[in-house]
C-alpha cells in the first residue's frame, strides 16, 4: 500500500497548506501519484502550539470536503512533534501522541538552530517513546546541516528509524540537502521516504521527478 505518512495538508495550522482549497489541490495531485492513505501531521512546536483537539477540527474540516467532491483517499491523523522544551514535555506527560499506523511517532528537530532543543537531549527523548512501545522516526535528517553523521548514527543505535523527504531528492530544499539524502540512502541508513508535502512548490517539484521516472516508495522498508 502506498503510504504517506508525512505531511502538512490541513488548512491553516501550520507553515503548510493556508486554505481548504489548497488542501484539496495537494491531495489530488498526491492521489494522482497513487497514494492510497495520507497521514496528516502538522507541526507541534513552539511556534505552533496546536492540540489534537486543534488537530482533529481541520482534519474533520479536509475529511469532510474530500467525501463532499468523492476524492478518495484514506486520511488519518497524527502530528510532527519538535523536540522543543515548549511542547514536548507537556505531549509525553499528557499522552498526547497520536502515532502512526498504532505504531511510528515523528520526532523532528528544529531546522536550523539547534539551541531551540535546550537542555533535550534526544537520545533520553527516543528512548521514553520506546518504553511506551513505541518507534520513533527522525524525519528529514538531511536538513540539518549541524547534525554530524556520527551523531546520526548514535541516534540510530539508540532505535529511531530514519525518514527522508521526496523533496529532498527532487531538488527543493537545494543541491546539498539532495546529495545528503542520496548518501544516507545509498549506505542503507533511510527506511522510509515521505512528501512532508507543504505547497504546490512541492507538487511541482516531486511530480517532475516522479515523471523522470522515479518510484514512490512503499511505506515500509525492512531495515
Ligand atoms: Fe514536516
């Protein structure tokens, strides 16, 4: 089944999709790609504070417009949680976490700045939604430019699974972020890709490399 579990579609939430009808206008070209189930995942952050009470009123939003113009397409809700010390404390402690398929929670860092963790440590972070039965995934790790490879690697012996973006492959974060994501999937370390889909520069982006004729991946690669 084609699964995209990554991806910023609901309607003024967050930095993604601003209305209704964009949100339509991504999902239908994503369909058109041959996914079968759509995971919508805004960002939890400090900048963003949204509760799944937040979550689930623009999801119910989308959910009912897409049955309104028969679009078929399974959508689910989760969320991308950042290691920020403004909201990730209080989603552990209020069993906040809506993970994916029963089972993955996405586990991102901030992009640029790594002092937005604080005193975080990610390792500890991992390891406490492991406990609870849980896989965490680190999404995009090829956008942090301060994360080292070893460091990585310390991440993934601790349990996280790894996700990397179809963006990043097709050129929208820029060349050194595509060369990035193509070496950590070239040494094994991607199990999963993912749109973390935005807007229709996304679209534009993936759909060209799509027609170059590269393949979507199936969610799940064994690792
Ligand atoms: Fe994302």
């Amino acid at each position: 089944m084609k699964i995209d579990f990554h991806s910023h579609i609901l309607p003024g939430i967050d930095d993604g999709a601003r209305t209704v009808e964009e949100s339509v206008q991504l999902v239908t070209e994503m369909v058109g790609w041959g996914f079968e189930r759509i995971y919508c995942t805004p960002h939890i952050t400090k900048k963003y504070r949204n509760t799944k009470k937040d979550i689930k009123e623009k999801f119910d939003i989308l959910r009912n417009t897409l049955n309104d113009r028969k679009i078929d397409i399974e959508l689910r809700m989760s969320a991308e949680y950042r290691l920020n010390p403004e909201t990730w404390h209080d989603i552990l402690k209020e069993r906040e976490l809506m993970p994916i398929e029963d089972k993955y929670i996405l586990m991102e860092f901030p992009i640029n700045d790594p002092s937005d963790m604080g005193d975080i440590n990610p390792i500890e972070e991992f390891r406490k939604v492991i406990s609870l039965g849980l896989t965490p995934i680190l999404p995009h790790p090829e956008r942090y430019f301060y994360l080292s490879h070893d460091r990585l690697m310390e991440y993934v012996d601790a349990g996280v699974m790894i996700q990397s973006n179809y963006g990043s492959l097709a050129g929208v974060y820029g060349n050194d972020v595509k060369e990035r994501a193509t070496s950590l999937i070239d040494e094994g370390t991607v199990s999963f890709l993912a749109t973390d889909m935005h807007n229709m520069t996304y679209i534009r982006t993936i759909d060209a490399w799509l027609k170059a004729g590269n393949p979507l991946w199936e969610y799940a690669v064994t690792q």
